[in-house]
C-alpha cells in the first residue's frame, strides 16, 4: 500500500491582459502578467502499481472525462511509458470558471507532483511542452514563477514586481456568472490590437493607467454582475478583471483591510483574501 502524499495548486490572477493581434490560425496574440496566489486547491496522491487512474471522489460539475487532472496524469503516462497509476483525491476551493486558473493549476501540480513520485526525472521544459496539451494556462503553473507572458501565453519569462505591488493582499471577488472564454474572444466589440508594452514599462508606477484587461469591457457589457462588482471595488483602488472573468480583484495594503472589505461584499459574489506568491509551492519538483 503506498502512502498518500498532499500537494497545493494556487490560483493565478491577471495583474493585466492585452490583446495584440491575431493570427491567421484563429489566437489570439497577448501581453500578460501571471500572479501566482497562496490560496490553493489540494490534491492527495498516492501511486498504484497497476497503471489505473482513479479519482477516489467525484467533483461536482466535473465529469470524469472533463478532469484535467486526470487527464494530466494519464497524458504523463503515455509521454513517459510509465506503467505506475495513482489514486487522486482534490479538494476544491479555487471558483470555477472565474478566471483563476484553477483547473490548469490542479493539472500542473499533477505532472509536478507525479514526475516526483514516479520518479520520472523529467525537466521544466519537458513538463510544460506536455501541459501545453492539456491547456494554454498549464505552462504557467510548471513555470511555476510570477511570469510575464507572450505569444498566446506560452512564452514566459520570469518578472519581478515593483517593491509597491510585492507587499499588497488582494481581495478577489467572483460573481454567480458562467463566462464562457471562447465567446468573450470571438466578440467582435474586442480590441485586439493594444500595442506591445516591454516589461520595463510594467515595472514603473507612473504606467500604472497603461495597464488594463482588454476582456473587460466586453464581459461587463454581457454580464452587469460583473460590471457592478468591478464598480464596487474601484471604490477601494484600481479593481481589475482576471483573464477572461468572471473573478474581479483589487490589491490593498494589508490584511486587515482586504478582510474588513470581505465581510461588506456585494451579495451573489463568493471571494477570498489572498497574497501574491513568488514562487509555485513546488517550484523545486522540477529542474
């Protein structure tokens, strides 16, 4: 009987999302600052010799055909030939659908967690080509580190934040709405053409209005719920949306004041108080 091993898979927001182009296949180009945050779904491992992977319990509106992580896990198996299985229990706590990344991060801790626990000695590199099958936002996850991103995502390179936005807690809140991300892309009201920024630009306060999330204003033309909790909390600093929606979040000054402003919520919003991390917890699974 092997033992069961618990992993953490944080939540990312989008400190700002710009369209830059198209390309002739359809995606879209894009500039993006990936967060990594300390709040987390957790997952607990433990290896099967005998190849089958389970999930011990099922997730509510997660089909089994629909869970990345075991898809993730099965996606190792036939890269790797590895002939090893895994019983997979996850507890959720990142919302679904807002934005928050919280399936690809569940399917990145797994390709980390399991190239640990297989003893697959496969690198970074290795690690993201495969999570880049699973889902444009899975890389990130591997990168493990907070990332400015290009390409339609998949080209990243290690950012440090400003010393003003590295001490902040964020209050982020998601609507009771289901955005759908294909959509939001493929309206033809989106700006896809924002001109490219340099990280340098990104690294000064006095750009700070140069920054924003080009999604935005279509998603809070479709969904007034995320429109009037954006117009919440821009009464409390520069309220932002993450990745196509429908989570919204606002960076204070400290815990005390994110955690008062949770308690006066607008109602039909779920939310959490976070701190931005550095690093993947598990950062060091993979070389």
């Amino acid at each position: 009987m092997h033992s069961t091993h618990t992993f953490l898979a944080p939540a990312k927001i989008n400190l700002f999302l710009h369209i830059t182009g198209q390309r002739p296949d359809g995606y879209h180009t894009l500039q993006s600052v990936f967060q990594l945050l300390d709040y987390y779904d957790t997952l607990h491992l433990s290896v099967r010799d005998d190849g089958q992977v389970i999930r011990t319990h099922a997730i509510e509106h997660i089909p089994a055909e629909q869970d990345l992580c075991a898809r993730a896990a099965r996606t190792l198996q036939q890269a790797t030939g590895c002939m090893l299985g895994v019983n997979i229990t996850l507890e959720k706590q990142i919302p679904m659908g807002g934005g928050l990344g919280g399936g690809s991060s569940d399917a990145a801790t797994m390709l980390l967690a399991l190239n640990q626990l297989w003893s697959l000695q496969l690198n970074r590199q290795q690690l993201m080509a495969i999570g880049l099958t699973l889902g444009a936002d899975v890389p990130v996850f591997i990168f493990g580190q907070t990332a400015w991103a290009e390409g339609i995502g998949e080209v990243l390179s290690p950012v440090e934040l400003p010393i003003h936005m590295r001490e902040k807690h964020y209050l982020v809140l998601t609507p009771h709405e289901n955005v759908a991300t294909a959509k939001i892309f493929a309206n033809s009201r989106l700006t896809r053409d924002t001109k490219p920024l340099k990280i340098a630009d990104f690294s000064s306060q006095a750009n700070s209005k140069l920054f924003r999330n080009d999604l935005e204003n279509v998603v809070c033309e479709e969904f007034p719920s995320v429109a009037a909790t954006l117009q919440w909390l821009h009464q409390f600093g520069e309220a932002k949306m993450s990745g196509s929606g429908a989570s919204v979040f606002v960076a204070v000054n400290s815990k005390q004041e994110a955690v008062e402003l949770l308690a006066n919520k607008p109602t039909n919003t779920t939310g959490f108080v976070a701190k931005g991390i550095q690093y993947h917890p598990h950062f060091k699974l993979a070389n």
